[in-house]
C-alpha cells in the first residue's frame, strides 16, 4: 500500500507590524550613520519623540522645529496634510508615463495603503486641485516641500534647508549654511496656505485620510 507523504509546510509569514488587512507596514531602517545622526540633530524637539517625522520627510522636519506653528490649526495637521498629498500623488504617479513598468498595467489611484482605496485617483484628483486654487505660487511651493524630495527622504529643499538650520543653531544645534533669506520665508507661508486649504476643506474637498502613523488626525472638511 502506498505511503501518503506529508504536505510541505507553507512558508513561514514575515515578522514585522501590520496594518489591520494583514499587509506588512514598511520599515524604516534606522541602522545608517546618516539617519542615526539626523536622528540625534533633532532630539531635543517635541520632547524628543520626533523620530519617526524627521527621519522620512522634510514636512516632518520643519514640524519638529516649530515652523508649522503660529497658524490657528494644531501644527501636526499641517505636516499631516502635506504628508497625505504626497502619499496620494506618488500613488497616482507611480512612473512618469503613469503606467506600471509590468503587464503594462495602468496603477493609477491603487491604494496608498489597503486601509484607503482611492479607484482611478479621484481624491487625488481632488485635492490636487484644492491646492492648484491657492494659485500657482502655493501650488509649487507645496510641491517643493512634499514632493520633489520624495526619493531622498533625508533631504530638504534649499529655502527649507536655510529656515531648519536657523531652527536649529537657535536651540543651541550644530548647523552649518547660510542664513534664511526673506523668500525662504515667503516659500514656507505660501506652502502652508496651499495645505491649509486641504485641512479647511477648500471647495467641497473631504479626502480620507491615509495612514501616516501614530497621532494622525483626519483633516477638517
């Protein structure tokens, strides 16, 4: 009589935090001297629980310096709003063509995260135009902050890069460069103003919202 074997075990599931689907979240490696010492730059803000905002934008970055205070909605929601659109535009531009580099499959509007579905990019779409109504001026300049350092989170632009170190050397941080200019300072206001159109809702805009972390609050609609 012939011996039936025994099945193969399935492969083991990867160890890590998971988002409530069951997908793998994404893991920061923390391991580089580069991001150690970035790290270390801004350990004395926000009592010294801004890691996880520093380490992967510059929006993040000029949170935990406070130059997203002095605005009448908490500053968290500012970096968060940022945080969205980039989040929702790389989505809806995974390539320059806009179409997946296998099976030739167009991926525009896939879901930044399985918590938010976003089919064919219509909240992106959405809130790409909020910001576009703040005017040209605030449109780039929130592009310039979110989203053309997107593939080197560990940078800033230069006018962001000249107002966090002014930031830090005032806290009694070791930073090197020249000082703010006064249109670093008009770059800052006008990105903030494309962002907070998003938070108050400009023109009938409610996006949902994805999942950037601990303390993520939906934006105001």
């Amino acid at each position: 009589m012939m011996m039936r074997g025994r099945s193969k075990a399935g492969r083991k599931p990867k160890a890590g935090p998971r988002y409530a689907c069951g997908r793998l979240r994404p893991v920061r490696d923390q391991g580089n001297e580069r991001v150690a010492a970035l790290a270390q730059r801004f350990r004395s803000f926000q009592g010294g629980k801004a890691d996880q905002w520093v380490l992967t934008s510059a929006i993040g970055r000029a949170w935990a310096v406070g130059l997203l205070d002095g605005h009448d909605v908490d500053p968290s929601l500012i970096r968060d709003a940022g945080l969205n659109y980039a989040a929702r535009y790389w989505n809806y531009y995974p390539s320059t063509s806009g179409v997946g580099s296998y099976d030739a499959a167009d991926r525009r509007g896939r879901a930044v995260s399985c918590d938010v579905a976003d089919p064919r990019g219509a909240a992106f779409r959405r809130l790409d135009q909020a910001i576009a109504a703040a005017g040209s001026a605030a449109y780039d300049a929130v592009q310039s902050m979110v989203v053309d350092l997107h593939a080197w989170p560990q940078d800033n632009p230069d006018w962001l890069d000249r107002l966090i170190n002014a930031r830090l050397k005032r806290a009694g941080v070791p930073a090197t460069g020249p000082e703010p200019l006064a249109s670093d300072h008009d770059q800052l206001r006008l990105a903030v103003e494309g962002l907070m159109i998003t938070i108050r809702g400009g023109r009938g805009f409610s996006p949902s919202p994805v999942d950037n972390g601990p303390g993520y609050r939906k934006p105001i609609s």
